[in-house]
C-alpha cells in the first residue's frame, strides 16, 4: 500500500509541475489536470481498498466519468481554437472574447 501511496504523490508532484511550472501551452496544461484527478482517484481507491468502504470506488468512478468528458469538451475547445489562430500558447489567451 506504501508503494501506491508513493506513486500517486508522484502523481501529484509532476501534475502541479505542469499546471504551475510549465505554463506555456494550454494541452500540457489539460494533460496535468487530467494526471491532478488520477492522482486523486487513486487515493480514493487505495483508502477505499484499506478502510474496505465502496464509497472511495464509487467516487472514483464519478470522478473518471467526469474527467473524460471535460476532456474531450476542453480538448475540443483547443482544436476550434488552433484551427482560428495557429497557435496553442497560453499567451495568447486573452485576446479570446465570447
């Protein structure tokens, strides 16, 4: 259990690493957030597996399903937006207006 309790705390780390260190392009960005609820998924899956509660796994499931569809919904905001300005950079965000 030390050991999946370690891999998700890598987890972590290299997600906020993406999403605060390396903040140029907007899909690393998604990616990280995306790694940031796997991490926490399998918390709740470890803890859920310890405590023998089905609560965690539920969660977990709900958590995933969610997941996937913010991908592809954020996923697919990024092809609209590369396809109008040929560039995925964080820098240029600002200049989208709804």
């Amino acid at each position: 259990m030390g050991f999946l309790i370690l891999y998700s705390l890598i987890l972590l780390i290299t997600a906020l690493w993406g999403i605060f260190v390396i903040r140029k392009n907007l899909i690393i960005i998604l990616i990280s957030f995306e790694l940031f609820l796997l991490s926490l998924s399998l918390n709740f899956i470890i803890y859920s597996s310890y405590l023998d509660d089905i609560y965690g796994q539920v969660f977990t499931l709900a958590v995933v399903t969610i997941a996937g569809a913010e991908s592809a919904i954020g996923l697919a905001i990024l092809v609209s937006y590369h396809r109008i300005r040929n560039d995925i950079s964080i820098d240029l965000i600002n200049t989208l207006k709804g």
